[in-house]
C-alpha cells in the first residue's frame, strides 16, 4: 500500500512540474529549414525517422521509384551534409509482391544499431545492422509460414520490451489478422509469433484486422498493447455518377496479460457499421502509463484522439476532434510521439485541404488527454505534400551562446501531380516566437473516400506557417 501511494504521489509531482512548465511557455516551434534530401524521383514514402546514438537524424524510407530500402544518415543536426546508404534492393523488381521495403518501422537497438523491419516480396523481413552506417547487415524472414499467395506482412510497428529487445505487430493481410513477434535477440534471429486477432477466421462480421496498427509496451501489464483499424464488409456509393466501394471500420484495442500474449483481450473503441474510424493511426503510452491514439474518422474528415484512462481503455474514455484535414488523403501515415519537454502527446500529419495544395502540420496535445491543443502548419506544397510523416525531437542542444533548445524533426514525402517525390525534413525548434495568424478550421462534413487520388493539379512552392490554439 505504502508503495503505492508513493508511486501516486511521484507520478503527481512529475505531472505538477510538466503542467507548470507546459502553462509557463508559449508551445509554438520556430522554423528553421526545410531540405530536400533525395532528389531522384520515388524518394522519401514511408519514413521513419530516429536520432542515433551520434546525436543526428536518421531516416529510412522506401525510394518508390527503384522500389528498394534505403536510409539517410544525417553528419550534423541540421543535416546539412548527409549519408544514403541503400538498404535492401531486393529484386530490383516493382511488381506487386516484389518490391523490397515498403512500410518500414526502424528502431535504435540496444546494440546502438540500427533495426528494421519492413515489407518484402509478400513477408515481415528484419534487416539488422551490424554496424552504426550499416555497411554490414543481417536479414531474415520473420514469419515463414504465412502464406506466398498473398502480401501477408505489411504495415509492421516496432517498440521494445523492457529486455530492450524488438516487438513487432503487422497485418497478416493474406489471412486477415494481425500478428506480434517478440524478439529474442537483437537481430531477432529467433522470435516467438503469436496472432493477437482473427476474428475473420471466426465470422463474417469483418473483413480485415490489423491492417494500420500500433504497438506499444505496458511497464504496468509488463506486456505489449495494441492499437489497429478493424474493417467491416464493403458497401456501395455513387459520388459524381461513379460507384465506390467503401470500407467501415472501427479503432480496436488489445492488450496482454504477459509478453508471449497468450490469449489477448480485444475490444472496438471507437466505430460502428456507418462510420469509417481508426483508418491510419498511430499511438503512444502517456506519462501516466494511459494509451492515447490518434486516428482518422474518415466520416467529418478528421484526425481525433482517444484518450483512454486506464491500460485496459475500459473506464471513462474522451475522444477528441483534433483539426478537419480535408479531402481523401486525410493524414495518411501519421506519427505520434511524447514530448519530452512536457510529457504530453505531439502528432504529424498531412491536411488534404483541397484538390491543389497539401500541408504538413503538427498538433501538440496541452494535456495528458489532448482535450487541449496547439496546431500549427509546418510547411505546404502540391497535392500530397506532406504525407508518410514521421517526427522526433533531438537531445538537448546548446547554442553560442550557452541557450539550450531542442529541434524538432519531420520527415515527410513531398508528393507531386507529375509523380516524382523526394525525401523532404523540416527542422524546426523550440524557441519561442510570438503567437500570430491564428487559423479558423472548417468543421464541414465531408464525403468518404471519393477524391484520394485526384491530386494532380500545380501548386505554388511550399510556404511556411500558420497557427490555431485550441483552449
């Protein structure tokens, strides 16, 4: 008992000093670059971005134009001079089934190597290297026994365990479920598989499990949670004289009760068979050990959050409605992470705000449940700019002048009409200018799925900045 209570009050100093800190700054970040670090075209999908154990970004990301795995290694903190190692050229094939590293999820591992794991002609693949610029490197096949017949290991998400060892959650989509594999080495050479949900084995009330999700590690279950979007059977629209076929889904939760996760316990959070929720979403464990999820509601065309206030998410939850994001793309591949100078929840996304232009935006959430939040707009472009988003802060900094900061990292695919895409990166940091140009967000409803791919038209270069404070 005593333990307890004194866990409680330890956990309601560090939140009183996060809250003082947060409410005593201005939250808004400082722009500082925007680089462009491929220049072929297809570069940049999918990043995944780190900081290594030199201090500089790391980013990997599939090079959509060669249909291989490469990573960027940034030699200073602004990256002005860099590194580009290829990763996995696989087949040098771009068929479907055979392209080598597409959704890749990287993690620093204990070794202080990099570790990947991505997509591979139809397999969950781990790319371990063996040295920090991985000019030597280890891959095997995570799940041999999925089936050839169909892509069975995409959209991977990576953490570790307390052991500092991977654990990997992916979309089985050949068989429709998702998967786990708990590392047990740092190569993950021998790993324990488990699958976490088939409930289409089971009934034909869904159609797909698992297919975006998010792994997280529970100190408090000292096991893993799931977060992921469970699709419901299709059904038919006409928008324009055209028919669609358009998913539904809800936003599942999973937890474990141990680190093999044998029997999971599963339930919908957020959904039902009208609404079309949880589609790209990403999730992290608060200072208060408590799952907080942001996710698209694909119906009002926005990117929300849910708060859960226990690991199990079986108590009073709230859900917020962070910022309209626009037509069709509505954040696709979102990254959320926990602000290391306040503890609270920080996201990147993309705002598909009409048929022409993109932005890349951050929101910081004020509070432990993002009930408040600040939004500003990093960077705009053509239709598409900003997507496959991934951010990350760097290790307290110091200038010339002795005035310690961080800088913000966002990696992003800038997404063009005549299809080339490069590899972009703002650097932003956390200096604190005056509040300006608030923006007002537009609420309206907007229709499913029905103008993804019609980005086609030009756009201005990118611009800089806006803001929107929500209190």
């Amino acid at each position: 008992l005593i333990n307890t209570e004194m866990r409680k009050l330890f956990f309601l100093f560090v939140l009183f000093i996060f809250i003082a800190k947060a409410d005593n700054n201005d939250p808004t970040f400082t722009f500082k670059s925007l680089n462009f670090l491929n220049d072929w075209f297809g570069g940049g999908q999918y990043t995944t971005l780190l900081i290594g154990p030199d201090g500089f970004p790391v980013i990997t990301f599939f090079d959509g134009q060669r249909c291989f795995l490469k990573t960027v290694f940034c030699e200073d903190i602004e990256c002005n001079n860099y590194t580009t190692v290829p990763i996995d050229k696989g087949t040098g094939s771009c068929l479907k089934g055979l392209q080598a590293g597409r959704y890749p999820v990287s993690v620093i591992g204990k070794d202080k190597n990099l570790f990947i794991a991505y997509y591979e002609n139809n397999f969950l693949v781990a790319n371990h290297c063996k040295n920090s610029r991985c000019t030597e490197m280890s891959k095997r096949v995570i799940d041999p026994d999925v089936s050839e017949s169909g892509e069975a290991a995409m959209y991977a998400d990576l953490t570790f365990s307390d052991d500092n060892l991977p654990l990997i959650s992916y979309w089985d989509q050949h068989h429709e479920r998702l998967r786990y594999a708990k590392c047990l080495d740092v190569a993950c050479e021998h790993s324990i598989l488990k699958t976490i949900d088939d409930r289409p084995d089971k009934t034909n009330t869904v159609s797909g499990v698992g297919k975006y999700n998010t792994i997280n590690y529970s100190p408090q279950l000292k096991a893993p949670v799931f977060s992921y979007y469970t699709a419901l059977p299709n059904t038919e629209y006409t928008y324009n004289n055209t028919k669609y076929n358009v998913e539904h889904g809800n936003l599942t939760y999973a937890y474990c009760s141990n680190i093999t996760c044998n029997n999971p316990v599963i339930m919908n959070l957020h959904g039902g068979n009208s609404r079309d929720i949880g589609r790209y979403e990403s999730a992290v464990i608060g200072m208060d050990g408590n799952p907080l999820i942001m996710y698209t509601d694909e119906n009002t065309g926005t990117v929300n959050t849910f708060y859960c206030d226990n690991i199990y998410c079986n108590g009073t939850n709230i859900v917020s409605s962070i910022d309209h994001i626009g037509y069709g793309c509505y954040g696709v591949f979102p990254t959320m992470i926990i602000n290391p100078d306040n503890g609270f929840g920080i996201m990147s996304y993309i705002d598909q705000s009409n048929h022409t232009e993109s932005k890349l935006k951050i929101a910081q959430c004020l509070n432990i449940e993002c009930t408040q939040y600040f939004i500003q707009t990093v960077a705009s472009g053509q239709c598409g700019f900003g997507r496959d988003s991934s951010l990350i802060f760097s290790d307290i900094l110091t200038d010339n002048s002795g005035n310690q900061y961080r800088n913000l990292y966002v990696s992003f695919l800038d997404f063009k009409g005549n299809f080339e895409r490069k590899l972009g990166l703002a650097i932003l940091t956390t200096s604190e200018p005056s509040l300006n140009n608030n923006v007002n967000i537009n609420k309206n409803i907007i229709n499913q799925r029905n103008e993804v791919d019609f980005c086609m038209e030009q756009q201005s270069n990118p611009q800089e900045f806006d803001y929107f404070y929500h209190n």
